[in-house]
C-alpha cells in the first residue's frame, strides 16, 4: 500500500515495485485521472481513491496489504511556501495510518522524512548538532519564511518523534534523505547516521523497497 503514490519518489516506487511482480495499491488518491496521467494502467496497479484525512479512506488501502509506504510530504521549497501548507498535516495522516496498520495487521511502515530533522533514535548525532546550527542559522536570516520550510520541518519533526514514542509495537523506517533530484541512478544508497549527499528519486525508491 503507497499512499502518495502520485509524486516523485512515489511514483517511482510503484514503478520499481510493480517490476518486481509487487501487487501495488495506490491510497488516498485525490485525483484518479492525474494517477492514471503519472501512474498508468499497468497490471497489477489499485487506485483508491480517497482523503489523506479520512480514517476510513486511510484504513481501506490496508486490507490484506504486507507492507505501508507513506511517501506523504510538504511542498519542495518554492512550490508551496507557508501560506499554503496545511501545518500538522502529514502528522496527522501519519497517525491514522500508524492506527490503521495496527488493527489491520500490517506491521511493517515504512515513512519518509527530511535531512533536515534531528534523528529521534540517535539524539546526540550527528544529525542533532547539525540541525540544531542549521535552524539557528535559518531562523536569524529568515529563511523558514522564506522558503516555506520551517512548518514542513515542524511536521517531520513530530513524525518522526511520534513513531519513536508510540508505535513501537511496529516494524516501522523513517527515511530522512537530503535534497532529492530528479536524475539517472547514481548508485546504491545505505543507511547512516551521518549527513549524506544529494539523492535521486530512483535511488531513493530502491532504498525504501
């Protein structure tokens, strides 16, 4: 079950999965027209159409699923801004779904974050310090503001602290990939507690698969 399956690393990962003789469902899509757009019709694909809101949409992607991907995210830098983000959004969606994994079985989750936020599992890394100076940085030239990023940062923050603190009876992974582009392979990408570099959305995809 992919939920966000319609932007970049989503699609990429139905892509990958459904060439690997994965059965793939597509939730709580808006727009089934724009998944038919970016997606297809290839065999093996399930759009549902649905409300990332709705507990009911959300839980209905889960029946006989193995596995959840949330690929749900905020707007990329300059493509939305802070006046047009829903703040809290994807916390709450990643709550129902969290809720909806657990009373339908599913255990393995698997969500993805940002580079940016501090890594709950590890909170005197690497990734702390180096937040913590980014932020202090960002907030004394403006930057959340301006780019719109401070209310996305805030979300994936309370993602990730909320899967740490509350679902562990789940099986869950929560990515935190740096800047993302849309370009060819570069390469396998591993797992780390350290900053790493500029990833690729195919690359990114395998990762999570």
């Amino acid at each position: 079950a992919v939920y966000g399956a319609t932007g970049q690393t989503g699609r990429e990962i139905v892509k990958q999965a459904l060439a690997r003789g994965v059965s793939v469902r597509a939730c709580c899509v808006r727009d089934p027209e724009k998944a038919r757009r970016v997606l297809g019709a290839p065999e093996g694909l399930q759009v549902l159409q649905g409300e990332l809101s709705s507990a009911a949409d959300v839980a209905a992607g889960l029946e006989g699923a193995g596995f959840a991907i949330s690929c749900v995210g905020g707007p990329h830098f300059w493509t939305g801004g802070v006046r047009n983000y829903d703040r809290g959004y994807v916390h709450r969606f990643v709550k129902l779904l969290a809720a909806a994994c657990q009373e339908h079985g599913v255990q393995r989750l698997i969500c993805q974050g940002g580079a940016m936020n501090a890594n709950p599992a590890h909170p005197k890394s690497l990734w702390e310090g180096w937040q913590r100076a980014v932020n202090c940085m960002m907030r004394c030239l403006g930057m959340p503001f301006l780019l719109g990023l401070h209310p996305v940062i805030a979300d994936n923050a309370a993602v990730a602290y909320y899967l740490h603190q509350e679902c562990r009876k789940l099986d869950f992974v929560f990515t935190m990939p740096g800047l993302i582009k849309n370009k060819p392979s570069a390469g396998t990408l591993r797992a780390s507690t350290t900053i790493g570099q500029t990833v690729h959305y195919e690359d990114l995809a395998r990762f999570t698969l």
